[in-house]
C-alpha cells in the first residue's frame, strides 16, 4: 500500500528503530529490559497528557492549559488530603485528581463550548490563570510529605527485576494507568458515537450543526475529559517524585503537542490516530533518554526533538503539497 | 388526485423590515421534481431554510403530506422526510464515505456505539439504491466534486428522504456529470422521492422536471409545467427583463495591435499558440477541461512559465514566468477561481481593491490613506458594486458584486490588456449580463480583452473572435459572428 509510506506513524516508526540501532552500536547494554522500564516510566505521564492533547486536536481545538490544570491539581490534591484527609487510600487520591481536572476543564469547556471563544486564547488564559492562582493563593512551597495514599501509590510497581550488573530495574504501576487511559480513548473514539462526531466536528463544525450534531455538548465533553486526563497526570507525576512541585509540568504542553503531531495528528482537526500518538511520545522519550546514552549532551535534546518535529511533519506536508501539485 | 407531499400557502418572511419572501406558495407532489429558480436575493435561500426548519415563518402555512405544521425546527422537518442539501454538501472530508453515508442515520436511531457492520450496510444500500459504485472506506477529502454530491444524496436517502432540496447542484459539475445527477433523480422520483432544486442555473435540470417555480424578489412571478419554460423564458422571468445579448460593434479596421503571442510553449499544457490582439479587441478563448486554456490565461501573466515563445505588448517584450513584471507592463488577470485566487476575502471591499494601488499612493515610503480609499470608492461607485458597506468583509458580497470588486481592482491599475477567467463563474443571469456589459465598455475604451471560457453563449456574446483550444493547441481562429453556438461546441470537442 502506498499511503503506509507516507503516514507519519511508519515515519515515526522507522525512527524509534534507527534510533535503537545507534543506541545499540554505541551502547551494548542498551537493548535491556532496564533500557524498555526507563523508557516506560518516561512516558507515563507524557503519555495520558498525549491522550488528552490528542483528542481535543481531533475535535478540531488545541488546549495548551493542560499542564496547568495538572500541577494545580496535584498541589491541592497533596495539601488537601495532607491537611484533612491523610488517611485516603492512593485510588481516592486518583478519583480526587481526576474530580478538580474535570472541573478546571469544565472551566475551558464553558469558556469555548458555551461561550463559542476560540480554543487556543481561552487555553492560554486559563492556563496562565489556574497556574498564578494556584502559586498566589494556595500556595509556592514544595510538599515534600505527601499523603499516605500518593506515597503508596508512588511505590506501587507491577515489575521488579534485577539486571546482570546486579542494578534493579522495575516498572512503575502507573503504566497501567497510561494504558488504561489510551485504551479507554480508543474507544470512545471509535466505538462510540460521541467518538465519532468529535471525529466530525474536526472535519466541519458547520456540516455538523446541519445534521444535528450537538456541537457544544461534544466540545464541552473533550475539555472536560481533557481535564480529567490532566488531573489524573498530575497525581501520577507527583506520586512517583514523591513531591508535590507547583513550578513542575507546566511548560511541557508544547512538547506534547508535538509528540501529537508527530504521530500524525492535524492542527486543523480531524486526523490523529492512538497509534500516531503512541510512537510520538515513545520518540520523544527515546530522544530525552538516550541522547545521553549516546554521549550527546543534553542542551542538544531539544535541537534534536525541534528537528525531528520539522522533519516528521514536514515531510509527509511537503509530500501531500507534492502530491496535489501534480494532480493539479 | 393523492395529497401533495409539502404545501407552502402565502408564507411569507421579512427580516427587519425588508421582505424576504412575499406570499409565496406552491407545492410538491411525492415523486415530482420543481424547480425552484429565482437570481441572489430572490428569497431561495429563505425559502429553504424556511421548509429545513432553520428559521421561522412570519405568516402563511406550510403542510406536509396535508398536515398543517405549527411552528418547524430542523428536528421536525427532519422527521418529515425534508433533506437539504446544500452547495457544500456538509460533509465530513476526514471520514470516510461509509461513515458520512450513515451518520446522520445512526445519530436518528440514537445509537450510542458504533456499529460498524450497519454502517457498511447502510452505505452499500443507499449507492447501490441510486445505481453507483463509490469506494466505501475512502476518504471523502479524496473524491471528486461529483461523487461527493452523489455521497450527500446517499446520506439523504439514508433517512427515508421524501424530499431532497439540493441548493445549486449543477455549478460544480461537468456536462456528463450532470448527465449522470439527472438519471439518479429519475431513479429517486420512480421510487417516490420528489426533489426540488434551487439554483439560478436550471436550464440543464429542466428536462426531469415537471414544474418550474419563479422567485424574484421574494414574490413568485411564475409557476407552470417545466415544458413552457426554455432557458431563456427563464431567464426572462428571474431578471424581469429580456437580456437578449447583443454581439459587440465590430472592430475598426484601424485598430493598432496591442498584444502579440508567438510561439508560446510548454510541454504538456499548450503548444506553439500564436496569436495578436488589437486595442478595443474582446478576444475568447474557448476549450474543454484540460485543453489548455487555463494553463495558456495563466502563462499570459507570468503564472506559469513557458518553456519558449514571446509576449510583447505595445511593441516592447514582456518578461515570461513574472506576474510582478507583467503587471507592470500592463497585464490583469482575474482568476476563474477569484475565492481563492482573487480575493482576500475577510478583508473589507474597500481594502481589496486599493491593495494593487499601494505603490501609486505611496509618498517616500508614507502610505497616503485618503487617496487610497477615494479612488477605491470611486471604483466601487464607476462599476456600481452594490455594497451596503464598503468597509464590510468580500465575502459578504454576493457572486456577482465580489467579480466586480476584482475588476475593480485591476481597473485602478488602468491596464492595457485584461484577462479574464471564467468571468461569471458562479454569478446568477443578471449579474452576468452586467459583467457582460462591463467587458463591452472597458473594449470600448481601447482595453485589449480576453476572455477564456467555455459558457459558449457568453464567449459569442462577448467576443469579436474566438480561438478554440483543443489538446493545448490552438485550432481555430474564428469571428464570433461567423458561427453557431452548436457549430462552435462541435469545433471544441471533435
């Protein structure tokens, strides 16, 4: 089939790969399973906010606030259960984050499914609002005792192992999350109606108006399940470094946006797929982790995940720009 | 006689005090197809979206199958078995044509999962109810025109369809095209499904009509059986008057040649075409789809570069491949596609016909505003662009005022030769006439004019000559006056 050579998932794919190669030729012990846990436990919480980023790229918007509605949700999560409810288990403290993300994204959804503002400016405001209100009024200072739940749930591992070396290795439970998170997003988006008419806004708003799509309650479904996804990262991120840092997450959306678009998915809407997001993370993770491995310093990571964007989406751009121009 | 399917008794509809619509009614029998003509502003679109359920009637009834409706919305009409479908057929260029065939459907049966296998189902029945054959997992971005229609007649029919408004069905399309839309609607009426179309183009769907409805300014002026209308008849009762087009003056014998072609070259788009144009000359350019005609408009101002050949005007060579430089020897373009190509369409009337004029208004690098806008101004009043508000977006306009700002723009520019693609593509008859007779006026004033189409009657009503263009090459070099309609159609396809 033509059109696999030129999706950005088997570009994507065929990177990790080269990628692995290199890393093995410079380092032998690279390909371990030490090497696939790390990698693993990177993508954790980059992964759900992928998921999330993903879906709301579908739906035809782009949130940048995600990151904050994260990090806020952490910190009040951690003082809150410190100071009233210290003896929650670690999955009420996982249903508490995912409740303060649903609302912070209710907040966007009222702003831009109700109130009709676009994505991108709403996303920008209240991602600078729920970070400077977070920092003024609750508070600036790390929460370096975190509950007893999140403790637990930071030391919860599904996979223990010891290396040859006699170092350990071991993959955090969190990961179950990520996958549970992407298998739940795969089916709503394609098993479930409401998947597909996110589908379809992205394509047309207006063609979905006319058919009786309810535009609004689809949108204000993505945001509030963006902010479900967020919160749930924020918890995550927290439990497994074992602080709650308010300066922490944000200032990653933007590199996980990319990883979305570099697996394919459409600023303009429409067009993403799980399996494009998936490698797009991995790619990124692999990049940050390994540029070490090989003997990179780490100021050229960004060099190199800022080029692997420009090549990954622009080559499948430039080749569709080809493609028409011919046909023209 | 059964009861008729939808009836419209004396509806009427204003919008702040201008009436849309005026006491119009009509109705449709199951399995008929009307027709529903009327020019921009006519009060179609009203109409429409008055049976869609969109907006609300100020009085009148409307009844289906007999039934009088009280208040409509779009649900309601819905039910009723009342499809739109509109110019852009709504559809969802991401998904694929199973998927589009059958949302609207699933959605109906308030399905919360997707079932895939019904899906399929709904979609391969509805293509094969209307007899064709269209890749169910393609994506829609990735059709054509044609079968994009086809698909959004299929969602149509997908949800028991009793009628199906198509809003213009036939401007996009190619003659066979059309061929192939008309013979679906004769299926779709022998199973009962009654179709009315709303364009102001409707001499091609005529012949499977049976009843033709005239709006013009929101009133109905005519309502009879298809078969006493002809495409002029129409024409006459939409615009209210006979815009029987005159050939233009013939050319003085003195004419100084303005333009001269030679030997104009590129390889698979147009070969050795050689031809001269005379001051105050309309020539025309004629040939099918991919004959060459659009790739030769565009290589006469520099937006395709020919591999050979040469373009002097007034005696002094144009440089090939550079729109700059041919704007400035004196060259316009108005592009067939002026939406895209044309028009900065957000942007006010006023700032798009002053764009080309920044450089004459420039004073050391401080740009005189004034000016600029007065000459705008005066452009919009001297080509008479009925615009409310000039500082309002382009697209506000309708079809026929947005070519008009185009021209305008090229006029303060005060060319020499002017270029027109497809001049009233998509501008309703008497828009048309009037660009007609702005073309006769700017020739009149010693503009070399080409006008590259293929609306056959509009290149002999405009132009003194006619070059047809078949395979890239040009073949005939005719006088406008010297050839039928149906000898010059034969000349662009044998």
């Amino acid at each position: 089939m033509t059109t696999l050579w030129t999706r950005n998932e088997t570009l994507v794919a065929l990177v990790i790969v080269a990628f692995c190669v290199l890393a093995a030729f410079s380092d032998p012990g690279f390909l371990s399973i030490a090497t696939l846990t790390d990698l693993s436990r990177g993508g954790i919480v980059l992964g759900i906010f992928a998921v999330g980023a993903l879906i709301v790229l579908i739906s035809g918007g782009i949130d940048v606030s995600f990151t904050a509605i994260a990090a806020f949700t952490m910190y009040v999560t951690a003082m809150v259960l410190n100071a009233v409810m210290p003896w929650m288990p670690w999955w009420a403290a996982l249903m508490m984050g995912m409740g303060i993300g649903a609302c912070l994204g209710a907040i966007n959804g009222v702003l831009i499914a109700v109130m009709g503002l676009p994505t991108l400016i709403v996303t920008l405001g209240t991602l600078s609002v729920f970070r400077g209100f977070m920092l003024t009024f609750i508070g600036q200072k790390q929460i370096t005792t975190l509950p007893p739940g999140m403790r637990e749930f930071g030391r919860m591992m599904v996979l223990r192992g010891e290396n040859a070396d006699g170092s350990f290795y071991s993959l955090h439970a969190a990961f179950l999350v990520t996958v549970l998170a992407v298998v739940l997003t795969w089916v709503i988006l394609h098993r479930t109606m409401l998947g597909r008419q996110i589908f379809a806004i992205g394509g047309s708003v207006e063609s979905a108006r006319r058919i009786g799509i309810n535009v609004r309650g689809v949108q204000f479904f993505v945001y509030v399940y963006v902010g479900v996804l967020a919160g749930l990262a924020g918890i995550i991120h927290a439990s497994m470094a074992r602080v709650a840092n308010p300066f922490d997450l944000v200032g990653l959306e933007l590199s996980v946006i990319a990883a979305v678009v570099l697996g394919g998915a459409r600023l303009a809407g429409g067009h993403g797929t799980l399996t494009g997001t998936v490698l797009g993370v991995a790619l990124i993770v692999l990049v940050r982790n390994s540029l070490i491995v090989l003997g990179i310093p780490s100021t050229w990571q960004s060099v190199a995940i800022g080029v692997l964007i420009l090549i990954g989406t622009g080559l499948p751009a430039w080749q569709a720009k080809r493609a028409a121009a011919r046909a023209a | 006689m059964a009861t008729d399917l939808v009836t419209l008794d004396s509806v009427t509809k204003t919008y702040s005090g201008i009436t849309a619509l005026d006491s119009v009614g009509f109705s449709i029998a199951a399995g008929e197809a009307v027709c529903l003509a009327g020019e921009n502003g006519s009060g179609k679109s009203t109409l429409i979206k008055i049976l869609a359920g969109v907006e609300q009637p100020d009085r009148g009834r409307i009844a289906f199958s007999g039934v009088v409706q009280g208040s409509l919305n779009p649900r309601l009409s819905a039910a009723a078995g009342i499809k739109v479908i509109f110019q852009d057929f709504s559809l969802f260029p991401n998904l694929t044509v199973a998927e589009n065939i059958a949302f609207s459907a699933e959605l109906g049966h308030g399905a919360r999962l997707v079932r895939p296998v019904r899906v399929q189902d709904t979609a391969r029945r509805t293509l094969a109810r209307i007899g064709v054959d269209i890749p169910l997992h393609a994506a829609v971005e990735t059709l054509s025109v044609a079968h994009k229609q086809l698909v959004a007649i299929c969602r149509a029919l997908a949800t028991e369809a009793r009628l199906i408004i198509m809003d213009e069905p036939t401007t996009a399309l190619t003659e066979r095209e059309v061929r192939v839309l008309l013979d679906i609607i004769r299926r779709l009426k022998a199973d009962g499904v009654a179709v009315l179309f709303v364009s102001h183009k409707l001499a091609e769907v005529l012949e499977v009509c049976e009843k033709v409805v005239v709006l013009r300014n929101g009133a109905k002026v005519a309502e009879g059986p298809a078969s006493d209308f002809d495409a002029a008849s129409l024409t006459r009762h939409m615009t209210g008057r006979d815009l029987a087009e005159q050939p233009p003056a013939p050319l003085a014998d003195t004419a100084a040649i303005l333009m001269q072609v030679q030997g104009l070259h590129k390889s698979g788009a147009f070969c050795d075409v050689s031809f001269t144009l005379r001051a105050g000359e309309v020539l025309g350019v004629s040939g099918l789809l991919g004959s060459g005609r659009t790739a030769l408009a565009k290589a006469l101002f520099g937006l395709v570069a020919p591999e050979r050949g040469q373009i002097t005007l007034d005696g002094r060579s144009v440089p090939l491949g550079n729109p700059l430089a041919a704007a400035q020897a004196g060259i316009g373009y108005v592009p067939e596609d002026r939406l895209t190509e044309g028009l900065f369409l957000t942007q006010s009337i006023l700032q798009n016909i002053s764009i080309g004029r920044l450089d004459a208004h420039g004073r050391s690098g401080i740009l005189d505003l004034g000016g600029l806008i007065d000459e705008a101004r005066d452009w919009l009043k001297r080509l008479s662009v009925k615009a409310p508000d000039p500082d309002a977006p382009v697209r506000s306009l309708s079809g026929g005022n947005q070519q008009r700002v185009v021209l305008a723009r090229w006029m303060a520019r005060s060319p020499r030769v002017l270029v027109l693609n497809g001049p009233s593509v998509g501008v309703d008859v008497g828009s048309k006439a009037e660009i007609h007779g702005i073309i006769a006026s700017l020739a009149a004033q010693g503009l070399g004019v080409i006008v590259i189409s293929d609306d056959l009657p509009e290149v002999l009503s405009t132009c003194h000559r006619v070059l047809v263009m078949r395979a890239g090459a040009v073949v005939d070099d005719i006088p406008a006056g010297q050839i039928t309609e149906t000898a010059l159609a034969h000349r662009l396809a044998s």
